[in-house]
C-alpha cells in the first residue's frame, strides 16, 4: 500500500498512528546534540508531511508547534526568526516542489496560528503581531484557498498540492475569511497604485473577492464592502453591462444605442480604467464599435485630454490601425496602454510613427509565434499579444516588471527605452520578434545575441509581458558577454557595460563604494559627498535630472540585512509635498513597495510619487546606494554638502548592509558584487 493512502483502519486511526511517530521523532530531534540535529529533522519533517496529508492533521502539529520550535525543526533556517518573515514570500513557498520547504513553512504558519490564539507565548512575536502576519497569508493566497490545485501545482507538486489548500483552510477557520478580504483588497490598491503592465494576478485576486462575496456559505460581515469598484471596473463599470450580460449580449446593446448613450458608456469605461488601471472585457467592444461613429467618442472612450486628442486626431490612421489590430477582449490592457501612450505624446517624436506601421504588419519568427501562442493563447493571434504588449510598455513604461528571474539589468533597459527612447525600443522589438537576433556594440564591437552564450536566467523566462517575453532573453545573453569581454579590468564592469547597454545618456562618470576585489567598503563618505554633488538640487546647482540613470543597490531585509546587488534607475531628486527631499526610482522587481528594515521603508504613494516610482528620503536612499554614474564635466559642490546629512546616511549604511564591510573589521566581508547581478 503507498504510504500517504488511506488504510483500513479510517482516517482518524491513520492520523494516530502517523502522530505517534510524529511524536517519537520530535524527541530524538530535542534529544539530539547540535551537530546532530540536522541528521534527525528529514524524519521529523517526513512525519509532519503525512500528517498534514490527513483530515486533522493542521490541527494536530498546531498543538504541536511549541515542542517542534523547541526542539529544533527551525535551527539555521530563514524561518527561525519569526518577527522579520515576509507574508508575500509564502505564495512562492507554497508553491514550491520541495517537501521539506513546504513543511517547514506550514510548521512556520501553524506556530504562528498557536501564538495569535494564545497557545504559545512566542518570545519574538506577540499574539497580535502573528495574527496580522496570517490575516495577510490568506489574503495573498486567497486564490488557492478557494480554489482547487491547478493541473500545473498536480503536475509540479504531485500530492503534495493538497497541503497549501489544507493549510490555508484551516488557518481562515481560525482567523475568519471577513479578517482576511479587507486587507486583500487594500493589498489590490497598492499594487494598483505602481500601476504594473501585467494584472492577471491582480484580475485573480479581485474575481476571488466577487466569488466569495456571491457564495452564501463564506460569512463575510461588513468586510469587503471596499471591493465594489475593484469589481465593477472589470464586470460592470457602466449601466449597459452593469449586470455584467456577457459579451455577445452587450454587443447586442451597443448596436442600438444613440450618441447620448454611447458617450455615457465611454465616459463611464474611461473613468473605471484611470482610476484602476484596469481594463474590463467590454470596453474594447466599445472602442471598436465607436471607430465607425467618430473620433470625439473613441477620445472619449479613451478619457484623453487635450494633448491625448490632438495626437488621436493627428495620427487618426494609425490609432484606428493599433485599436482594430490589438484592442480585443482577451487583450483588454491594450486600452489603457494606448491611452497613456497618446497621453505622452510621443507619436510626435518622427521615428516612432513609422515604427509603430512597421510593428502593424512584423512577421513573427515562427519560434516566437509559438512561444506567446503557449504563454497567452493563440486567440487573438500572437502578433496582436506582441502589439498589446508594445502599447502597455509605451504607455507604461515603469510597469515593466522582471518576473521571478535574475534579469532586472534587462528589464530596467526595456523600462529605460520605453522611457526615453521609444524609437529604440520598437528597433529592439522588431529585432527579436522577427529576426530572433540582437546585434548591439560593446566598444565599438558587435555582440550577437544568437551567438552569445546563456545569459542569467537559467531557462527561457515564462512570467513576462509579451515583449519582455522575446527580448529580454537576447538581453540577457548581451549584457553577461558584456560582462566576459570587461575580465581582467581593474574595478566593477559596469563602469563600461552600462552606458553600452543602456544608452548615450548613461553618465561616463562613475562611483562604486565597494573595493570589488574584497567586498569591504571603499571610502563611504567621499562616495556619499559625489552622489549628493551629482544629483541633490542644493549642492548640484538646482540642476534637475534630464536622464534616467542607472544605478545599483545593496538590497537588504526587514531586519536590515544584506540580500544582493540589484540594478534600479534614477528618475529625478526633487521636494515631497512634505519639503522633504526625495530620490524617486524605478525597481524592476514588480514591487517597489519594500521594509528594507531600520525604518527604511520604499513608498509608493503619497509622497509626491508618478505612477511605478518608489521614493525614499535622500539620506536613506544613498544609505543602500553602492554605485552610480554622473555627467564628469558638471561638478556640483562636494565640499558644500552639511555633515549632519552625510552622518545620517552613513548610520543608516552602518547599521545594515555596510555593517561587517570596513576594511578594519575582523569579520568576513562578503562577496563582492560580480557583473552579472548587479
């Protein structure tokens, strides 16, 4: 009989048995020595996955939690410091095909559980500070609460995909699904606030809200009465599918509306997508119902202003060629993609028309046809995916996002492009998609993508935007042979590899605070007193930053510890509402909204920042800065900036990633910081 199959004897008589030698494991885990203990924890944690595979099983390691903790099961890992665990790591855990990481972190959520009710006096965490934490698990993972494993998770985590389902049941029995929705939906808010390209997620997230609010059975309360305008922009923004009829019935509609009604439902569409950034299903049955009835209604539709209708009405032809070829139902963001694209202006700039007639008719290698027919379906046709995509990138171009891959170098180049250079931007595009090639110059030497060799991301990344999904694999292998042909030079490669790579405007000057050849810190202060004289408006001559620039950061944790190298851009340095100075950046990593510990906290809104900025105090900022580049022939005034401001961020810089860095320290430095991630 397999081992995790019901016997005879019934469940409840399974579970006892499976617990007795739960039990007998804990104790030689407790008994053990701790050179031991790592011999002793796959059965212990072996024990715990056949339990928690068992009606009852949560309950059981619940009453459990104390003795496991106690007796080592966390020891050495990232879980055996409760107080600094992050809530939205846990999708991907949950996720994960490893038995003893899925374990381990269901043993994490049911201490936590035992310590929000009472049963176990953490001495790290308080009763309310782990209630908090899992009211967030579920709200992140709400959609696997409801939802029954995904052929994929079947596929990836074999029976091991009913755990996270059990988990997370058990743990909303005990907390209350109206806990769990209002704090869901004030995590939909922010995310929306970054305003990212991709939202299927989010789109997920909100339909699972609509779900359990439709479901007699899940006991809400008052919560969730937040989620009517989430819902409504995608289902219902407007009174003609304000019962959400189904696309068919609401063509049906439209074909027999007046003028009167067709510009309430465009104003109406309009509202929902600027104030969400979400595209509901019906609203390109609109806008390509109005083609035929005028161009006041498709801006209407749009919700442009004045410098979006003048360019609409000074590019009629080509709007009307993007909304026929790219703006369906299945490719709805394409919308607002083309709304903020004709907001920016830039079909004025004369290369970036005709690149966009060219992007119309490309031919897609027969390659990358397949690839985004896998990745998003063939219905639309891939091109029309790769055109959705190219809109949301120019309209967007800080929702660029980097997936769950070592790419950011990459992903902060396409943002870049999007941003400054549009033109490039559909070069690149065009190159990938058609020719399945790259070419770039490194020095004034040409560097083929296809025959480069494997870039950071170990296989073809998948969770991508369209054009992400083509170029940033031809990036990627660039931007490590980059990297190979600066071997053997003195100081960090990016000195040479990002103006290279990224554009004209990337600064030739440039400052590193870390000595590559030993990872310790180099001149801190000196470094400081450059980067205030570069880009801070009081000691460079009030003088705002006309490029982005790229830029690197020692990434840290909620603890403030060091985690790595992360590429980021400089956007501008300018007064808050507040007075308060401000650096405002682009991360690639698809949330800017991060702890970074010792009070360090990324906003994202409300502090003065545009769509997809983060912003930090100046002090703070500069405290996680370890390299970036300047305009050398504009010196600002190093010797004017105040000390109090260059000790403030040297505290923060000291008491976090800079902490075992000085060149006096007995301690270890750590890796220094290598091309290829930064």
């Amino acid at each position: 009989m397999p081992p995790d199959t019901p016997s005879p004897q019934g469940d409840t008589g399974r579970l006892e048995s499976l617990l007795v030698k739960l039990d007998n494991a804990i104790e030689l885990l407790a008994g053990a020595r701790p050179f031991a203990k790592p011999a002793k924890l796959p059965r212990v944690l072996d024990s715990a996955r056949r339990v928690l595979l068992q009606p009852g099983g949560a309950a059981a390691l619940q009453v459990r939690a104390q003795r496991l903790e106690e007796a080592g099961i966390f020891t050495g890992s990232d879980w055996a410091d409760p107080h600094i665990l992050i809530p939205s790591l846990t999708a991907t855990t949950l996720e994960s095909s490893q038995a003893e990481t899925l374990v381990v972190e269901a043993l994490s959520e049911l201490r936590l559980l035992a310590v929000a009710l009472g049963e176990y006096h953490h001495p790290q965490v308080s009763a309310e500070q782990a209630h908090h934490f899992l009211v967030q698990v579920l709200a992140i993972n709400l959609g696997r609460l409801f939802t029954p494993p995904s052929e994929a998770q079947r596929e990836t985590q074999g029976r091991l995909c009913e755990v996270p389902q059990r988990l997370l049941q058990h743990l909303a029995e005990h907390i209350g699904y109206d806990e769990v929705i209002d704090p869901l939906i004030d995590e939909i808010w922010r995310i929306l606030q970054q305003r990212p390209i991709q939202v299927e997620a989010v789109k997920r997230m909100i339909t699972q809200i609509a779900i359990c609010r439709a479901d007699p059975a899940i006991e809400l309360g008052a919560s969730g009465q937040g989620a009517d305008r989430l819902i409504s922009s995608l289902y219902g923004p407007t009174q003609g599918c304000r019962e959400d009829p189904g696309l068919e019935t609401y063509t049906q509609r439209l074909a027999s509306m007046d003028d009167g009604s067709l510009q309430y439902e465009a104003s109406g569409f309009a509202r929902a997508m600027h104030d969400t950034g979400l595209v509901s299903p019906y609203h390109p049955l609109l806008l390509r119902h109005l083609l035929q009835r005028g161009d006041y209604l498709v801006a209407e539709a749009l919700g442009l202003s004045a410098t979006g209708r003048d360019c609409l009405l000074c590019y009629r032809q080509l709007v009307h060629a993007l909304i026929d070829e790219a703006v369906h139902p299945a490719t709805a963001q394409a919308t607002y993609g083309l709304a903020l694209m004709l907001e920016r202006g830039i079909l004025y700039q004369p290369p970036v028309a005709p690149a966009l007639w060219r992007q119309l008719g490309l031919p897609l290698s027969p390659d990358n046809a397949r690839c985004l027919g896998q990745v998003f379906g063939e219905a639309p046709s891939p091109r029309a995916r790769l055109l959705e995509g190219v809109l949301c990138m120019l309209g967007q171009p800080l929702g660029v996002g980097q997936g769950n891959n070592p790419t950011c170098q990459s992903a902060r180049a396409l943002s870049m492009w999007a941003y400054n250079d549009p033109d490039y931007l559909l070069q690149m595009v065009a190159w990938a998609a058609r020719d399945d090639e790259v070419v770039m110059h490194f020095e004034d030497h040409p560097i083929s993508s296809r025959e480069s060799q494997a870039g950071l991301a170990g296989a073809p990344p998948l969770d991508l935007d369209p054009v992400s999904l083509l170029v940033v694999p031809h990036l990627d292998r660039i931007y490590v042979e980059m990297g190979r042909r600066c071997l053997g030079r003195e100081g960090d490669p990016h000195r040479w590899i990002n103006p290279e790579f990224h554009g004209w405007w990337a600064g030739r000057g440039f400052r590193i605070n870390v000595d590559v050849a030993n990872g310790q810190l180099l001149e801190p202060e000196a470094f400081l007193r450059h980067f205030y004289a570069a880009y801070h408006p009081y000691y460079n001559g009030n003088q705002p930053l006309i490029h982005p620039q790229p830029a690197g950061i020692a990434v840290t944790d909620s603890a403030a510890r060091f985690i790595g190298w992360h590429a980021i851009t400089i956007l501008r340095v300018t007064l808050d509402p507040e007075e308060v100075m401000r650096v405002y950046f682009f991360n690639p990593n698809n949330d800017s909204g991060q702890d970074w510990g010792d009070d360090v906290r990324v906003s994202t809104a409300g502090h003065g920042e545009r769509f997809g900025e983060g912003s930090l105090p100046v002090e703070q900022f500069a405290s996680r800065l370890y390299i970036f580049h300047f305009d050398p022939q504009e010196q600002g005034d190093v010797d004017g900036v105040p000390q109090a401001s260059l000790d403030s961020a040297l505290g923060y810089l000291m008491r976090s990633w800079g902490a075992d860095r000085l060149p006096s320290s007995e301690l270890q430095a750590q890796p220094a910081p290598k091309a290829p991630d930064a």
